[in-house]
C-alpha cells in the first residue's frame, strides 16, 4: 500500500510540476514559463492537468478575486434586491463604473458591471451590502467560502482585489482560483455573466444610464472563448483566467503576473484546441503582440485596478 500511495504521489508531482509535453513544444514552453509567474491549465471535461508552474506559489489575485464575490452575490438569492450607493460603497482605486451617492440599482447590475468592467465601487457595494452595512462581514463570508470549496491557500481582505499593503494579506494561488473558478462555472447566472462584452444599465431613481465593457480581449477576438475574468494590480501584475470551449474539450486557464497573458493563453488554446480552418497569419492577428508604446501606456496605469 506504501509503494502504491509513493507512486501515485510521484506521478502526481511529474504532472503538476513539469509543463505538458503533449500539447505544447519545448521552445513555447519554456516561454510561456518565463513569462508567467504561476500557471494552471486543465481540460475540465477530460479533468487533465495540461500546463503547470508554480500553481501553489502565493499570490495577489488583483480583481480575480471578484469572481468570490459575484458567486456570494448570486447564491445569497438576492439579485433583485434594490442597493442605494453609500459614500462608503464609492471611496475606492479605479477602474470604477462612477457610480453615486444616492442612487439605486438592481443588485444583479452591480454584479454585472464587476465582472464585466471588473468596477471596484460595483464590487464594494455588493461586499456592503450582503455584508448588511459592513464590508469586513462580507468578507469573513468570502473566507468561509474559500475554505468550504477546497481554496487552502488563500485569504481574502476585500471583495475587491485590492494590494496586500493596503487591505492586509490578500492572497491566493493559481491552484486554489482554479478551483474556485471550477465551483463558480457550475452557475449558469455566473457563466452568463462571465461571458458578456458590454452590459447596460441604468440608476432607478435616477435613470442615469451606465455602460460595462469588457476588459477580456479574447471575447473580442478568439471564438472559442467564454469567460472568465481578468485582473491587474501594479503589485500583482497581469492576471487572467480564461476558458475557451470546442468539441468535446473545455479548457480553463489561470495565470498570474503574466506578462504576455493574451498571446500566452491564446497559445494554448490554440493548441489544445486546434482549428484547421484558420489560417497561421490570422492567428498571429487576433491578440496583437504587446508592444513598447503600450508597455509605456500600462506603466501611466499601473495605480489602477481591473
């Protein structure tokens, strides 16, 4: 039983601490690996773990975390709850969706918007509120969720995604936001959600009208894909999780600080998800290559938060 039990967990550690050699070549790889700080990549219909580095080295998660509160959001059961806009609700970093003091939206709105546009003063308003007025309630509740779904490395300050040295030790790992990822997509209100380019909607009381647009290149760009979220901090650097579906297999992504996150995850996808209709030079053109001039425009960001 002894020898078994050491097989098994030798097999495991080759699996999760090497790169697929089935998928992609050596040379992509090893790129891919330089590029990313910690990865995970698993086919959900097959449960194969395709691509791993690093996936339980801590984190900052950036506005992945949102994902936690959008799932609270939907299983508390009050997505048609009206939420008035406090002053406390607003006093946060961009990216906001500018919403105001007084007004009134649908809770399902401002869920929308902070998965969509990943808006921090929709996602404190959602921690607010459910947190009946305080936010350090809510997310007492996003920790006992993390631990009740199997997240064992990870620890929640905000519904946000704010940096550590602002709102505490935020962290998490790319192995444990698989697994909430893996529980949220269980939701079709979440999968819905997580899939929209743009929502639209308006203050009740007001009839201000508010536009999210997505932040996640690849439902613009590459067909197969279907959520989930992005994030980015200047301490946690670029961080996607992505999921792209085709036939029989449904891949989902979670990279963090990943520097060439589009090209990167677009690379896998591509070749796990091969289509031989498309030709090379218009894969090379859906996710244009990152560049000096817009190195230079991420760095005038990098105070926000999406």
């Amino acid at each position: 039983m002894t020898q078994k039990l050491l097989s098994l967990f030798c097999g495991v550690c080759i699996v999760t601490s090497s790169l697929s050699a089935a998928y992609l070549d050596k040379e992509t790889a090893d790129r891919i690996k330089r590029n990313t700080d910690s990865i995970i990549a698993k086919d959900l219909n097959s449960k194969q773990l395709i691509f791993a580095k690093d996936e339980q080295k801590i984190n900052q998660p950036a506005s992945l975390t949102k994902i936690m509160t959008a799932v609270l959001a939907i299983e508390s059961g009050r997505m048609n709850d009206v939420v008035t806009i406090t002053r406390e609700m607003i006093q946060v970093e961009p990216t906001k969706a500018g919403l105001r003091v007084g007004e009134k939206f649908y809770l399902r709105d401002l869920v929308k918007a902070a998965m969509v546009m990943s808006a921090n003063d929709a996602a404190m308003s959602i921690g607010v509120y459910l947190g009946d007025g305080d936010v350090d309630k809510f997310v007492g509740m996003m920790n006992r969720k993390a631990k009740a779904i199997g997240m064992k490395n990870t620890n929640f300050t905000n519904p946000c995604g704010f940096d550590s040295s602002n709102f505490g030790h935020h962290y998490s790992t790319a192995l444990d936001l698989l697994t909430l990822s893996e529980y949220a997509i269980k939701n079709n209100a979440f999968n819905d959600m997580a899939k929209l380019k743009r929502h639209d909607f308006q203050a009740l009381n007001t009839k201000r009208g508010y536009a999210a647009y997505t932040h996640n290149k690849l439902l613009n760009n590459y067909k197969y894909a279907v959520g989930i979220k992005t994030g980015y901090t200047q301490k946690a650097g670029p961080c996607l999780i992505a999921r792209a579906k085709k036939d029989d297999k449904d891949i989902l992504v979670v990279m963090l600080n990943s520097e060439h996150r589009w090209n990167d995850v677009k690379t896998i996808f591509e070749d796990v998800l091969p289509d031989i209709t498309e030709t090379r030079s218009a894969k090379k053109a859906t996710v244009p290559s990152k560049n000096t001039k817009k190195t230079a425009s991420t760095k005038k960001k990098a105070h926000k938060i999406a």
